[in-house]
C-alpha cells in the first residue's frame, strides 16, 4: 500500500521537523 508509505514518511519528518522547532525554541 502506498498510503502507508506515504503516512510513515510523513509522521517522521513531522517528527524530525517537530525536534528541530523544539531545539530551537529552547
């Protein structure tokens, strides 16, 4: 299934892109 590709690439850039916001923030 594509879909789930494409939903696991984007929760771990959410989650990469999260941790680069949060780093900065503090």
């Amino acid at each position: 299934y594509r879909v789930i590709e494409v939903l696991a690439g984007g929760g771990a850039a959410l989650v990469e892109w999260r941790l680069e916001t949060g780093r900065t923030h503090q």
